[in-house]
C-alpha cells in the first residue's frame, strides 16, 4: 500500500506539492485547505484487483477538478465516494450532495465537480473503470452527484465493507482472492444503489443523455447565449426531445442553467482569491447581463442579497482561520 503526508512536505508551498502528489497518484485536482501552510494530510492507495481504494484524511479543505484539469488525457474513471468521518458537501452533474458520516456519492471524474468540508475529514474512494463498473451497473450516470444516504437500504452494509477493506488492502488479502473480493464489492455497490434509488430501463436512457447535455452545459455556463434552442441546435437535438431529457430530474432546463450560475458565482464570492473582484464582474463573467437581474435571482436563491453572502462568507472564512 502506498502511504502519503505533508509531514513530508515543505511548509513553504505544501499546498502546490500536496496538489502535484495527488495529481500523480490520484487524479489532477486543486485542493485549497483552509490554512494554507499548516494543513495536515494523510493519502493511502492501495488495489483490489481491477479496483483501486484510496483513503484522504485531511484538515478543512475544499477541491475542485475543472474543465481544465479533466483536459489531462487520462482514463476516466467513476469514484464512490464514502464520507467516513466528518461532514462535506458536493457539486456535481448540476446536483448538490450534503454528505454525513457513512453516507456516499458517485463522481464521474470526465466531468467537474467540487467538494467542500468545514472540518476535519476522512474520505474512501472506491475508483473503477466506466466499462468494468457498467457490467454491474449499467447506467451509472443516473446516480452521479446523487447521495446514497447511510441509513438506506444497503448503505450502512456497503459502509462498513469499504471501510473494511480499506484497513486490509495489501494486508490481510491474499492476491489471488482480490480479484474474487472486488467483484463481491462490485455486487453490494450495485445492489445497495438498486435497493436505494427507483430504476427504470426508460428513465436510464434519458438519464445517460441527460448527462451528455450536462456536460455540454458546464462547458459553456459562462456564454451569455445559452439556453434551450442553442444546446438543442448544438448537439442536434429537438426542443422537445431536450426538455424530455430533462424532465427525469423534474428541473427546466431554463431552472437549472440559472442555479448553475448563481451557484458558481456563490462560490467564487465564498473564494478569498475574488475579493479584488466586484459582484458585477463575478455575474457578468458567469453570463448574467444585467446586475439588477443577477441581485433578484441570487436573492430569491439563497435568501440574502449578494453583498450580505459575501459578507457573510468573508467572516465566516475569518473564524475558520483564526
């Protein structure tokens, strides 16, 4: 098993080391940890056959993994996520998962997504293959960004077998069972989100597609032209048929390119690097084209004026550091 820290690591610059580590292990990611120079974390991977479990025990951080960092050619992969210790929340695939103590999430590393904790945290990655994991579960992009929550189904079950096999991983697993002991992991995934999700061979197609549209809007958020008719004109689709892709999730198109938006722009308000930046430039980079318009939305999304949020954020960042 391989085991990684930033004890090991210059105090000087430990976030860029801890970022470049990770991206060679793991994936290329941006971590930004809440202080900078003295953060903790501690990185073990170890396989399981055709599986690889990683386990991330680290300070408050938040991670993001972009447009950009998904540019690096390498294979995608779906990642469980088990939230093993402490709390976070996620975004990703238009979806936010606020994620407890035995809870889990499904990330598509092809696409972007953003995880954000407020203490101390210990993630289990269970990393697989799209092709391998579809022989199990055949359309996984209905559930990517989705919280299975631990109390459903068999969750809690699937929890503890995770946990498990994070600890023996190289240990106490003979080599010529792991591949036996992976597809038996394989099995509980597939029948835990069976058990807790409704699935239905017509809501799996338009689920699939619905991701691809996804995609297609993350891509172009910031364009202040997208709507309907251009995402349909496109990827060469119908009007019509777009909106039945997105009547799965029950969100208009129209509902969900808006929330994107104010949710990013929400975060980069939250983000200390921004605070040269004024509220108008952060809409108007995000496609809003009127602040009058960007203060109404915002304001009915999350229940304060943007200056209140970015207030209110500033402070909070203030607490968590000192």
């Amino acid at each position: 098993m391989e085991k990684y820290s930033t004890i090991d690591l210059p105090t000087n610059g430990r976030t860029a080391a801890w970022n470049a580590l990770y991206a060679s292990r793991m994936s290329q990611v941006e971590f930004t940890p809440a202080d900078k120079q003295g953060f903790g974390a501690e990185l073990s991977i170890g396989t399981l056959g055709p599986v690889k479990l990683a386990k991330l025990s680290m300070d408050c951080y938040s991670v993001e993994r972009s447009k950009l960092h998904i540019n690096d050619n390498r294979p995608r992969i779906y990642s469980l996520l088990l939230q093993a210790k402490g709390s976070s929340v996620i975004h990703h695939c238009g979806h936010e998962a606020n994620l407890d103590q035995g809870d889990f999430v499904l990330v598509d590393t092809g696409l972007p997504h953003f995880f954000d904790t407020k203490d101390f945290s210990t993630t289990i990655m269970v990393r697989v293959l799209p092709s391998l994991l579809r022989e199990y579960l055949p359309t996984p992009e209905q559930f990517t960004g989705h919280r299975l929550g631990h109390a459903v189904g068999l969750a809690g079950t699937l929890g503890a077998m995770v946990e498990s096999l994070s600890e023996s991983v190289g240990a106490g697993i003979q080599r010529d069972h792991e591949e036996r002991v992976a597809r038996y992991l394989l099995e509980m995934i597939s029948m835990s989100y069976t058990a807790g999700f409704d699935i239905s061979e017509e809501s799996a197609v338009l689920w699939r597609r619905r991701n691809d549209v996804i995609s297609f809007i993350e891509d172009n958020l910031r364009d202040p032209e997208l709507c309907c008719a251009t995402i349909a004109k496109s990827l060469n689709l119908s009007p019509r048929y777009l909106r039945s892709i997105f009547s799965v999730s029950g969100e208009k198109i129209s509902a969900f390119i808006l929330r994107r938006r104010l949710e990013e722009c929400a975060r980069q308000m939250r983000n200390p690097a921004w605070n040269g930046h004024t509220l108008t430039e952060i809409a108007f980079s995000w496609g809003f084209n009127s602040a009058a318009h960007f203060t109404r939305c915002f304001r009915d999304q999350f229940g304060m004026a943007p200056r209140e949020y970015r207030s209110a954020a500033v402070t909070a960042s203030s607490t968590i550091r000192n």
